[in-house]
C-alpha cells in the first residue's frame, strides 16, 4: 500500500470513530484500492452528511437569487419605461398633435354618415346631440351660438323614424329640446321649465334608508330572483345620470338556471353561481374624454344595486376592465367590438348580512374649502 493510500485509509477510519456501521464502511472504502471521494462522502456521519446538503442548498440559493434579483431589477426598469412612455405620449398628444386616441375616435365615428350608423350609435348620436342643444337653449341666445346641433339632431331624429325604429322615450326628449330650441331663436330667452320639480325629499325619506343599508353581499339564498324584479331593476338603471346623456350603456344580462349555495368566493365562481349576473358594457365610440366610459359604468352599477337594495336583493359590484377576458366574453354572448365591459353586478337573496358599522364617518369625508 503506498503512503498517499495509507493516509486516505487513516484518515476514513478516524472519520467512523464509533457504530456498529464502521466496519462494514472500512470494507466498502478498502480492498487494496484507495476509497474514491464518493466513498469517503458516504462513509461520513450523519451530522457531517446534513451539513455537507446544507452546503449545497446554500450553493444551489446562491445561484438562483441573482437571477431573481436580475428578473425583478428588469421588472423594475420595465415598468418605469412604460410609465414614462405613457407620459411621453400624452404630452406628445396634449403638445404636439393637440388631440388625442379618445378624441380620434370619437372624431372617427362622429364623421360616419348618418344612413350607415348602427342603432346603437344612432341612438348615442341623438341623446348626445340633444344634450349639447339643451345645454344652449338654458342661456341667452348669442350670435352663432346652439346653431349646428339642433340640424343635426333633425337629421338624427327623422333617420330614426325613417328605419320604423321603436318611439322611445328619449326620442320625445329630443322633439321637446328642438321645440325648445325653435321658441329660443324666436325669443332669445332661457327655456326653463320651472313647472317640472322634483319631489321634496328629508332626511327621513327612505331613500336615506336605502343609501344606508346598501350592502356588498357574496352570498345568496338558492332562491331564484323574480322577472318582475329584475325588470323593476333595469328600470331604475336608465335613470342613471350620464356624461352629455349619452346612454351608451348595453346590459348583459344572465339569470343562472341552477342556484347553488357558494362556499368559494371567488370572482369566477361569483360570475358562475350568482343568481343574476348583469355585466355592464359601454360604447366607447363617442367619448372624446378618457374616463368617462368608466364613470358612466361605475354610476349605473351604483344605480342598479341601489334598485335592488329597495326590493330586498343584494348584490356585489365587481371590476372587470382589464383585469376581464373580453375576448372571450365577446364571443360567448356576441358582443361587439365597440363595446367594452366594465364592470359586472352580481345579486339574489342575501344568505349573510355583512357589517355596516365599517364606514367612515362624514367628517372623516370632507375637506371643506374656500
């Protein structure tokens, strides 16, 4: 046996100092040939074995954490690449190019003759030219002021009755504003109707009540909700107030055929299990602004659970946007392009009662100023 072997030997035995084990690792690690390094590994200790792996964790971490700390530093500089892109092109489009994507289309849409618009954009086109001339008969008449909406809400109207489209309430509106607009150019007064107030409501109407006890509820009762309740909800939503009366709203609506109890409470299984579902959509094709779709979507959500807080329903309002598969949504239930949905309102029965002393007070609220 030569030294170098002699040594490595020694060195094997002093390792296994005691166990019954040790002389069956001595045999493994001798027969005349010197132990290989994985011999030597296995014949260590326990103790020497776990920290030998802990070492090699330690190693295997060291190796993994700059590349995470590489993808989250990427991550990082990505998204403050993009914040700053979306400032550049804003000030490109507010300084340079003074319009903007929103204002594009609109522009776009504004500009496709009236015999080729859609019912739905027709109707848009109506209510909003309508708006602007009701708007203008509320002052005194001025040079050149209110001229060139009232021809084109003609235009509208009588393109409307032309197609036999169904007389809706709004399309009377309309009527009445040009009716409006016709005395204004004879008078050049305000047209006021001071005839039309609203009712007087306290402190002590219900409708405080109603404010007071909406409700976010993910929970129902397997009860189906009632026609003449869901249609008393819709109703109330096309009070909704909206950006220049608008209306681009298009409800989507789906009673679930088998009402199950939920014990998952998450956005799928609230959007697959709730009674009635209303996901709500908006026409973007004539807002100019960049939020207002949005706010449009957020008031008659808010209109809609209200209503059904009145009838003993409640419900939950949940966002859609981006963080929606619209896609798919578009072709499940034939949605178009145009349309974008917002945000989804979810109700039934309530089977729970969630706290209402969580709010914050009204002086927590408001910031008086001068």
């Amino acid at each position: 046996m030569s030294p170098q072997e002699a040594t490595v030997r020694s060195t094997t035995t002093e390792r296994l100092a005691e166990g019954p084990a040790r002389h069956e690792q001595l045999a493994a690690c001798g027969s005349g040939f010197a132990p290989t390094e994985t011999a030597i590994r296995h014949a260590a200790l326990p103790e020497e074995r776990a920290d030998q792996a802990a070492s090699a964790r330690r190693g295997a971490t060291v190796g993994v954490r700059p590349i995470k700390a590489l993808k989250r530093f990427v991550k990082r500089r990505l998204f403050v690449f993009c914040q700053q892109l979306n400032q550049l092109s804003f000030w490109i489009q507010k300084r340079v190019i003074r319009t903007s994507l929103e204002l594009q289309r609109c522009e776009t849409n504004l500009n496709v003759p009236i015999a080729d618009m859609d019912s739905d954009l027709l109707g848009m086109y109506i209510r909003w030219n309508g708006h602007h001339v009701e708007k203008s008969v509320r002052y005194e008449r001025t040079s050149g002021r209110g001229s060139g909406k009232p021809l084109l809400l003609r235009q509208a109207i009588d393109e409307w009755n032309r197609r036999n489209y169904p007389q809706r309430r709004w399309i009377q509106w309309a009527e009445d504003n040009l009716a409006d607009h016709k005395r204004w150019e004879e008078t050049g007064q305000p047209q006021l109707h001071p005839s039309r107030t609203l009712p007087a409501f306290t402190p002590e109407s219900p409708i405080m009540e109603v404010l007071k006890n909406r409700v976010s509820t993910r929970y129902w009762k397997p009860r189906p909700v009632e026609d003449e309740k869901i249609q008393a909800i819709l109703e109330a939503g096309v009070y909704a107030p909206t950006s220049c009366n608008r209306q681009t709203w298009k409800l989507y609506v789906r009673k679930n055929p088998r009402i199950e109890e939920l014990n998952n409470v998450s956005n799928k299984a609230l959007r697959q299990k709730a009674p009635v579902a209303i996901y709500i959509t908006i026409d973007k094709r004539l807002y100019p602004e960049i939020y207002a779709p949005a706010e449009d979507a957020g008031i008659i959500g808010l209109q809609l659970n209200l209503a059904a807080t009145s009838l003993g329903l409640a419900g939950c309002l949940m966002y859609g946007a981006e963080t929606f598969n619209q896609a798919e949504f578009r072709r499940q239930y034939n949605v178009p392009e145009y349309r974008f949905m917002y945000l989804m309102f979810l109700f039934g029965y309530a089977a729970e009662r969630t706290l209402t002393d969580k709010r914050i007070n009204a002086d927590e609220l408001a910031i008086f100023v001068d």
